[in-house]
C-alpha cells in the first residue's frame, strides 16, 4: 500500500483544487519558505483526524479555510482526499484504490468521508489502526517533532511503541472492557437497589391489596343504594311534573280564546289601514298627473320651436336631390354596354361544361354499382366481426372468471392455512402483551422520580456554572486586552531600545563620533540626548531646535577640532559641535508687550531641563525663541515684537525673524528623537505594571476554569444520566402505547379471524362448481370462433379488390372536377360581375325613385309641420283645462284621508287593550314552563346518572319501580358507606395485580442479578488477558526496536552507541522508553545537551528502526534534515534511499542532496500573494 496522490481544495494557501500525485518509492516537495509547503503535511495530518487548530499552526479550525487575498475572495469551504493504492490489501477493505477525506465549512460543520461517503472519524481510526498512519504516529514526522520525540516524557514515548507493536487494537478492547465491567458493576449495584427496594415495597403492597378487597365490597353496595334511591325520586318527580303540564294546558286554551279576540281586532285595522294607504296612493298619482301635465304643456312650446328649425332644413335637402339624380342617370348607360359583353362569353362557356358533366355521370354510375356490390358484402362482414367480436368477450370474460375464481380459490387455501397459524400466534401474542404493559408501568413509575430529583439539582449547578462562566469570560476577555497592550508595548520598548542602540537617526557624522567617544577625547553628548523636555512641549522645542537637536556638545574648542580632523580622516561624514568654554549663549529679555496676549507661553530655554554647565548651550540654542500656543497667537506675537524674533507653536510651525512662516505635516523624525529616552523609561514602567496584572489574571482565571471545569463534570454526569434515563422513559411510554394498541389489536383481530375461516370455507365450495361450468362453455366457443374467421377472411379480400378499382375511377373523375371547378370559377365570376350590374343599376333606379319619392315627401313634412303647429297650439290650451281640474281633486283626497286616520287610532287602542291582557296569560304560562322545564332537568339528570352510574336506560327498564319506603335510613346507609370509604383513604384498585406482578418481578430481578455476576467474571478475565497480550506484544516489539536502533544509529552516525530502556521494567503496561545516546567521540550525555543535528540523527535512527520493524506504508518527513551537515545529509540521503523499497517517502526539504534522491520533484511557489500553486518534474533517470 502507498499514497498515490492528495487532492486539496481550499484548504490553507491552495485556494485552487489541486491534485498532487506521489511516486511509490521518493517523492521531494521543494520551495521558499512561507510558500505552502508544510500546509501539504498538515492537509494529511487533518484528514487523519487532527482536532487541535494550534498543531494545524492555526487558531481556530475554519483558518484552514482559505481566507482570501486582495485579488481573491475568501472560500467558504474546505476539502482534502488522501488517496491510497490498496492493490495489497493491507487495508480491511474491498477495494484495490481508498479516498479518505474531510471537509469543513465556515460554520463549523466537518464531515469525514470513506470513498466518498460520510462517515465517522472512529471508522477512519479503524480502517488505519496498526497501519502505522495516523495523526500522532511515526510515520509523520513535522517540524519540531525531532524535539517532541527526544524531549517528551518517557512515558510518551511509549505510544510510538505501542503504534509498532500493533497493541492499539487490544488497549481499546481493554478500555471497552474496562467501560463494560463499569457499567456492569453500576448495573449490579442498581440492581442490588432494586431488590432492596421491591422487598420493602412487598409488605405495604399487601395491605394495600386487602384495602383494595374492602373498598370494592362497600362500592357494590353503595351503588345499589344510589340506583334505588335514584329510581324512587324519579318516579317522585314524574307525578309532580303530571300535574304542571296540565295546569299549563289549560291556561294555553284561555290564552288562545284571547288571541283570536286580538286577531279579530287587527283585521279590522288592517282594513283601515288599507283604505288609508289606497286614498295616499290616489292622492300621490293625482299629484303626478298634475306634474306630468305641466311638464307636457312645456315640452309642447319646445316642439313648436323645433317645427320651425325643421323646415328651414327641408329647404336645404330638396337642392341636394335635385343634383344626385343627375348623376346617377349617367352610371345607368356604362353599366347597360358592359352586360351585353358579358353575356357573349358565358354562352361559351356553358358549352364546355355540358361535355365533362356527362362524362362525370358515365364513370359515377359505374362507381354506384361497385359501391352496392361493396357495401352488400361489407354488411356481411360487419355481421360476422360483431359475432367474432361477441365470441372474443364472451371467451375474455370467461377465462377472466376462471382465472379469477381459480384465483380466489388459491388464495382461500392459503387463507385458511394462514389464519389457522395466525390464529395460534395472536393467542400468545396477547398474552406477552398483557404481562409486558404491567411491568413497563412500574419501570415509567421509578424513572420519573429520580428525573424530578436530577434535574432539581442540575437547574441550581447550572445557575453557578453560569455565573463563573461570566465571571471568566470577564477575566479572559481583560487578560486578552492587557496580553494585546502588553505584546504592543513590548515591541516599542524593544524598537525604541534597538533604535538607542543603533543610534538611528542620527547623522552619519554624529553617529561616527559618538561610536568613537571612547576614543576622543571631552565629548559630553549629543543635544538630543543631553536635553530633557515634557512631553506637551517636545514637538515645539523639537521645531525650534531642528538640526541642532544633533549637535555635539564637547568640553573645549580643542576638543571639537580633533572631532573633526577624525571625521576627516575616517571619511565619517560632516557634524557640528557646542565647545563649552566658547558658547555664549543669552536668554532674551522678557518683554511686558507680550504678558497681554493670550496665546504667549515663554522663551523656549526655560521649558528646557539639563545640566546646569549646560546652562550656555541651552541659551544658545533656544535662548531667543518664542513659544505659542498656535499660529493666531504666534503672529500675533510676530507683530508685536516687530519680526524680530524667532516664533515656534506647540505644533511645530515657525515664524522666522522677518517674518517667514513655514509649517504643515511632518515625520516627527527630531521629535522622536528628543523624547526617546522619556519613551523608553515611561514603557519600562508600563510592561512592569502590565506583567504584574496579568499574572494576577492568570492566577484568577485558573481558579475559576478549574471551578467551571469541575461542575462542567458533575453537569456532564448528571446530563449523560438525565438523557439515559429519558431515552429509557421515551421507550417506556411509546412501549406502554404499543402495548395497549397491541393488546387491543389483538382481540379485535381474533375475533375476525373466526369470523373469516367460516366464510373461506363456505366460499370454496362455490369457487370449485363455478370453474367446471366454465371450462365447458368456453370449449364451445373456441370451435365456433375459428369457423367463422375463415368466413370472413375470404369476404374481406373481395372487398379490398373492388375498392381498388373504386379507387382509380375516383381519380380520373377528381380530374374532370377540377377542370369543371376551373370553368365554374370563370362563369361565377361573371355571373357575379352580371350580377354586380344588375344590383348596381336597381340601387341607382331605387336610389333615383327614393330621391324623388325624397322631393315628394319633403313637400309633404312641410304641410304636415304647418298643420302640426296649430294642432300643437289647441293641445296647449286643453292642457291648462286639465291641470286646473286635478288640483280640485287632489284637495277633496286630502280631507278623505284626514277622516280615515281617526278612525284607524280609535280601532287600534281597543285591539291593544285585549293585547295586554295575552301578554298577561302568557308570562303565567312561561312560569309554568319553567317548572315544567326544572323537573324535566331533574328527571333528564336522573336518567343519565343512572345510565352512566348505574347502566340503567329507563327507555327500556321493564321492571317495575317501587319506591323506597324509607328514604331516610336509606340516605343515613349510603352517607355511612361513603364514610367508611373516606377512612380507607387513597385506595389502589390495582394493589391485588400489582403486588402479583411485584412479586414475578423480583423474581426476575434476582436472576437478573446472577447473570450479572457471571459477567463481572468474564470480563476481568478478558481484561486479564488483554493486559498479557499487551505485555508479550510491547516487550517483543521493544525488544527488536532497541536491536535495530542500536545498529541504526551507529550507521547514521558513523560510530558511537546508543540504547533503549525501560523506565520502569516491573510495569510493562505503563513502562515509560529512556533513550542513551553517545555520539562518536564525545561521553554519554542528556539528549537534551545534544546539538540539533545530533537531535535529528537520534529522532531519525529511532523512525528507521521503527520502519525496519514495522514498516509504515508511507513516511512523511518536513525539513527533518535542515539542522544537519553536508556529511550527514549524505548519509540521512542513502538511507531514504535504501529503505525505498520497504516504503514510500515524501520528504519537504530545502537540501540539494536530498532533492537528488527524489524519484519527482514538486515545487511549490506563491506567484499569486498568499495563493500556493505547483509545478512537478519526474527525473527521467537517477541523478548521482
């Protein structure tokens, strides 16, 4: 087995899928640092299974997403494949090629794959277990693993023997064992409880039970009691309500003399009302006849104004008429010369027609008697398929009932047989089912109360852990904050010292002389460093001094000379010096003009402290400078002064004697220089302080995660307990609702099964004399059906031959049609023209008749207006007549209506008089109702307490009821039964079963009990076992490894010795590994004061001796040769190669005679910022 090729896709830097494909013996991956390399090692380390973010070199598990660049957006997802060759079947599994994969999204969600499907991370463990590949094994060794190999606990070590061994297998049979043996004794000491208990609950059960006995004797008569007591207040009751329904009935007679009285009464005003409403109704239409009179009389002055507009009109269209006539007599003359064409061509054609018409008739008459002859046979035909039709359904339908009884008659079989089966099972079935549901109840009973228990104390654990999370959460976040300000001022303190040191900043010169201060003479220091300035005025005496923050203050002028005759000699650079027995500097004096403005601050000497003999020097430079507070008040100073002197602003900008200004945005380079010295004392004091509270948070943080941690285990115990004991519960409850739907179930389904097995019985009898009376009848069809398709085959092949010639006459006269249909068009077309002609002339004489009949007709209107004006004058005048005569009739209407309004009120209040007194009768009735109504609800509550208690229907109770004679004692009976089963208390019904079922189930339990006894037993001894395979397998294996390093060593080194031993050789299941290693020439020593070379070597024997042992299919090793020589490269080199054979090697190196040995080279490279991409070369031959 080796690894053919590894596919990535988002993982880390390879933002694209890349496909790397590896040689069975060398395989070299080459490139500059931070190019990508490791991230291959680490791809293969994650698919293994690698849990922790910080051994992937990340800081949490989505950094091995790809996280974007400038040019490329961040991956959502990422996805490695480790393909295997298992044409060996080394792997447990069936397949020659094996995918292991993993993919992870942003979400956290990770996923673990099996050639292709997902599966769990235990699988992937399993496939490779004793493989030799797995994430901590030794055939991945990364940078940094040398160390961890060397350096680790000896009892570390041990897990790389372990994995050569091939004993992983066995310790996690042995923890699965050890897990089962735990479980089992929690099971025997639950059980031994559960014994304890189901003997202490036996006892009270009893007493219960006899309660039980007691409670059921005193029920029973207590109902008979309540039945008769009840059957006597219903009879009771019923004789009361008798005579409610008759006093009732009696009041209804005299209710409905006194409706008939009212009804009477209302006629009469109905009647009233009607004549009332029929004089309003004359009244309203006498009123519209009076308005649509008036409305006439005014739409007949509107008519006599239209008259008048309408013959100035019929002026108008008599001269349109008299033009229009002209014009159509000429159009009757072109249309009398155009038919007198027309009617020569048609005679032509009409010849032409009568020629192919007759010989159309000739071929048609032949056709109709070839039809008849057709049509006789083909009616034969018909006859015959219809019986030939009627013989295949009758045939159909008889197979299909034959078919289906015999059908049915198998099935009955089968039925029988089955249900007689079914019918033994079910009996059983319900019986296990019964048993079952008692003693699921009892389990349902005990589960909860310890749930209740549990999750009591969980709520108040749960409380405090949230409190100490919050209260860590706290303290974590300010550890963080102080952690990220102390790194920050580390890194400036380390800058700022650096920068001391290097003297950056400076000038060249001025470096040159104060490197050489120990050999000149009366240098006292630079400005820079001899000045001393708050940090508020570092910026303003920063611009003020500019380039003199570089001068060099030295004792004499002496001194300054051989300063510069060194520069000059050594070429150093130009620098200029403050001799201090020639500088005479004065302070300017303090001028009154400027105490009044605002922004005036003082002479820049004297926010300066040094040393006192450095007095001079300070007034030299700064003695004659102004200091302000801005550029307002630094101009304003200006003036005041009259641009004589110098003025800086605490920001830096000048105003120059004269009166140049210079200012804007600087480097702050002087600045830095003159409060570095402050910086670096003031950071100094800040890493103290930050130190000082960060261990105070360590020490706090501590505490409170090992308190979270704690109650994180008790929570995790208690919920592990909660979640089995719900699991347990949810099963118990959906058992409990199987059970009782199963035993339901049952009952009905045996009493369908008698039901069934007598109705398949009288079925086959029928099924069996209905099959021998078809298979007859359809023998006789079958013959009759194949006499008369020969008939009918011979009649439809004559019939195909006629058609035929049918068929070629058709064509020849479909030929003579459209030569017709051709002469037809023609002679329609001109018809239509004649046609068009004929119209056209008619509609000219019609039109020229109407336009005279038109002239005619308009003389007449002009008569008929004039006479309409004066008939229209004499209906105006009757009008008036009218509208005077309705206004008189609408006057004496209204008196009418006046008179039948008094007499409708008078009618209307004795109607309302006899009203009152029904209303009156029938509150009385109403109040019988209710009683009624109340003892029909006592006797309907009777009824049903009876028929709900007692299971009495008095519908159909046919004994007779004899009152209770003394209901009194009756009562006194039934209140002392209730009292006797009020002192009983709680009474458990079920007590009888359940301490039957209680006394089965301890019986059960205790042998529960032995069983488990016996598999403590057994699984010590498998332990025992286990612990004895491991020891043989660990000390043989131990034993050939310390063989093989021995020998390993001494090659790889050229000489010296080296040994393995056993921490602690009594213990060979915890025994830790020692490593002695001398290497040539120098006394056995600690591996930890070994070079890092000698390191590697020691780490690479111990891999080979493994490899010798046990060889691993693959090994991958990550710049494991970058701490050795050329000499020992050469021999690691040899010894890749010689083992080649054995396994496969994939080595990340930087070393030339490494890359040699490699049988392909891949280079990985970062063309793309933070993108890797690979390039491969296969060596065609071996290059020495």
């Amino acid at each position: 087995m080796f690894l053919k090729r590894i596919e990535l896709h988002g993982f880390k830097s390879f933002a694209e899928s890349t496909v790397v494909t590896f040689e069975p013996s060398i395989t070299a991956i080459v490139g500059p640092n931070g190019s990508g390399k490791s991230n291959i090692v680490d791809a293969i380390r994650w698919v293994l299974g690698e849990q922790s973010a910080k051994n992937l070199r990340g800081s949490k598990m989505e950094d091995v997403i790809f996280a974007g660049t400038d040019k490329r957006k961040p991956m959502n997802i990422a996805e490695v494949r480790l393909i295997l060759d298992n044409s060996d079947g080394t792997l447990p599994i069936e397949f020659s090629e094996v995918s292991i994969g993993r993919r992870v999204d942003r979400s956290g969600q990770s996923d673990y794959l099996i050639n292709g499907t997902v599966c769990r991370l235990k699988d992937i463990e399993e496939l490779l277990m004793d493989t030799g590949i797995g994430k901590e094994a030794y055939s991945i060794v990364s940078q940094g693993k040398v160390d961890m190999i060397l350096s680790s606990k000896p009892t570390d070590r041990r897990e790389l023997f372990e994995e050569a061994a091939g004993i992983i297998k066995y310790k996690n049979r042995k923890r699965e064992a050890a897990k089962k043996l735990e479980d089992t004794e929690i099971n025997l000491a639950r059980v031994q409880d559960i014994i304890q208990e189901l003997e202490r609950q036996a006892e009270p059960l009893k007493k219960q039970a006899e309660d039980a006995r007691k409670y059921k004797e005193f029920k029973k008569e207590l109902k008979e009691l309540e039945e008769s007591l009840l059957l006597t207040n219903w009879y009771l009751y019923q004789k009361e309500l008798d005579t409610y329904v008759s006093d009732r009935d009696r009041l209804a007679r005299n209710l409905k003399e006194r409706e008939n009285m009212v009804n009477a009464f209302e006629t009469k005003v109905d009647k009233l009302q009607n004549e009332l409403d029929q004089v309003k109704e004359l009244i309203d239409k006498k009123q519209q006849e009076y308005f649509d009179l008036k409305t006439h009389r005014e739409s007949i002055e509107n008519q006599i104004k239209m008259i008048h507009e309408k013959l100035n009109s019929l002026l108008m269209q008599k001269k349109r008429i008299r033009a229009e006539i002209s014009e159509r007599e000429d159009s009757l003359t072109r249309y009398k010369s155009e038919k007198e064409e027309i009617n020569r061509t048609l005679s032509d054609l009409k010849n032409k027609k009568e020629e192919l018409n007759q010989s159309i008739l000739v071929k048609s008459k032949k056709i109709d008697e070839l039809n008849a002859e057709i049509k006789a046979d083909q009616e034969k035909i018909d006859f015959l398929k219809n019986d030939l039709k009627e013989f295949l359904n009758q045939r159909s339908e008889l197979k299909t009932q034959l078919s289906r009884y015999q059908d049915q008659e198998s099935k009955l079989t089968e039925r029988i047989d089955e249900l007689i089966q079914l019918r033994s099972r079910n009996d059983r079935n319900l019986d296990e089912a019964v048993t079952q549901l008692n003693k699921v109840k009892q389990e349902l009973k005990q589960i909860n109360e310890r749930l209740e228990r549990l999750k009591r104390d969980e709520e108040y654990l749960r409380h405090r852990q949230e409190e100490d999370r919050a209260k860590l959460q706290k303290v974590e976040e300010e550890f963080a904050s102080l952690r990220e300000k102390l790194h920050g001022a580390q890194s400036r303190l380390k800058l700022l010292n650096d920068m001391e040191e290097s003297l950056q900043g400076y000038y060249q010169g001025v470096k040159n002389v104060l490197k050489a201060r120990d050999e000149l003479k009366g240098i006292v220091g630079v400005v820079a460093e001899l000045f001393d300035v708050d940090k508020d005025k570092e910026k303003a005496i920063a611009a003020a001094l500019g380039s003199g923050l570089q001068n060099i203050v030295v004792e004499t002028g002496e001194d300054a000379k051989e300063a510069i005759q060194y520069l000059k000699r050594t070429r150093g650079g130009r620098a200029t010096f403050l001799p201090l027995d020639m500088i005479q500097g004065k302070r300017m004096k303090e001028l009154s003009v400027l105490s009044s403005i605002d922004g005036y601050l003082g002479v820049a000497s004297d926010f300066v402290r040094a040393d006192a003999r450095l007095t001079s020097v300070v007034n030299y430079l700064l003695g004659r400078i102004i200091i302000a507070k801005d550029l307002d008040s630094a101009l304003q100073i200006s003036r005041a002064v009259k641009q004589r002197f110098r003025i800086v602003t605490l920001d830096g900008d000048n105003i120059n004697p004269g009166g140049a200004v210079s200012g804007g945005s600087s480097q702050q380079h002087n600045h830095n220089l003159l409060g570095r010295s402050r910086e670096i004392e003031e950071l100094r004091v800040q890493v103290n302080h930050l130190k000082e509270e960060l261990q105070f948070l360590t020490k706090k943080g501590q505490e409170l995660k090992k308190r979270v941690l704690e109650q994180e285990e008790k929570l995790n115990e208690w919920q592990k307990e909660i979640h089995q004991l719900e699991l347990k519960r949810a099963n118990l409850l959906k058992d409990k609702q199987q059970l009782q739907k199963d035993t339901e179930y049952q009952e009905d389904l045996l009493s369908n099964m008698d039901q069934e097995f007598e109705f398949c019985h009288e079925q086959l009898g029928k099924f069996d004399h209905q099959i021998q009376q078809l298979k007859t009848e359809l023998e006789l069809l079958n013959s009759e059906n194949a006499r008369k398709e020969a008939e009918l085959k011979a009649l439809e092949e004559k019939v195909n031959q006629k058609r035929g010639i049918i068929d070629q006459i058709q064509l020849e006269i479909t030929e003579i049609r459209i030569k017709l249909a051709s002469l037809d068009e023609q002679e329609k077309g001109y018809y239509n023209r004649l046609q068009q002609i004929k119209e056209l002339k008619e509609e000219i004489n019609q039109k020229i008749e109407k336009l005279k009949d038109e002239w005619q007709e308009l003389e007449s209107k002009k008569l008929e207006l004039e006479e309409q004006i004066e008939v229209i004058k004499k209906d105006k005048e009757k009008v008036l007549e009218k509208e005077k005569v309705l206004g008189d009739e609408v006057t004496d209407l209204k008196q009418k209506e006046k008179d039948l309004v008094g007499a409708f009120r008078k009618e209307d209040a004795r109607a309302r008089k006899i009203r009152r007194k029904v209303n009156e009768l029938t509150k009385e009735i109403n109040q019988y109702e209710v009683k009624i109504a109340e003892y029909t609800s006592k006797l309907e509550n009777i009824k049903e307490e009876l028929k709900e208690e007692h299971g009495i229907d008095l519908e159909h109770y046919c004994k007779e009821i004899k009152p209770v004679e003394d209901i009194e004692k009756v009562e006194k009976r039934i209140k002392s039964l209730k009292w006797r089963l009020k002192v009983l208390g709680a009474v458990n019904l079920t007590a009888e079963e359940e301490y039957e079922t209680l006394t089965k189930r301890l019986n059960f339990i205790k042998e529960q009990h032995d069983d488990l006894i016996k598999a403590r037993k057994s699984l010590n001894e498998m332990i025992s076992e286990l612990d004895e395979t491991i020891k043989e397998r660990f000390l043989k294996t131990f034993e050939k490894v310390q063989v093989e390093f021995k020998e390993v060593f001494t090659r790889l080194f050229g000489g010296g010795t080296a040994e393995l031993s056993l921490s602690d050789p009594d213990n060979l299941l915890e025994t830790g590994i020692e490593i002695n290693a001398q290497p040539p020439g120098k006394k056995l020593q600690k591996l930890t004061l070994m070079s890092g070379g000698e390191k590697a070597l020691t780490a690479l024997a111990l891999i080979f001796a493994f490899l010798k042992v046990k060889p691993s299919p693959f090994y991958i090793l990550d710049e494991i040769d970058a701490p050795l020589d050329e000499a020992n490269v050469e021999r690691f080199a040899n010894f890749v190669r010689e083992f080649s054979s054995v396994a496969q090697f994939i080595i990340i190196t930087h070393r030339k005679r490494t890359m040699a040995e490699a049988d392909a080279l891949y280079g990985v490279t970062m063309e793309e910022s933070g993108v890797s991409k690979l390039i491969s070369y296969k060596f065609a031959e071996k290059v020495s």
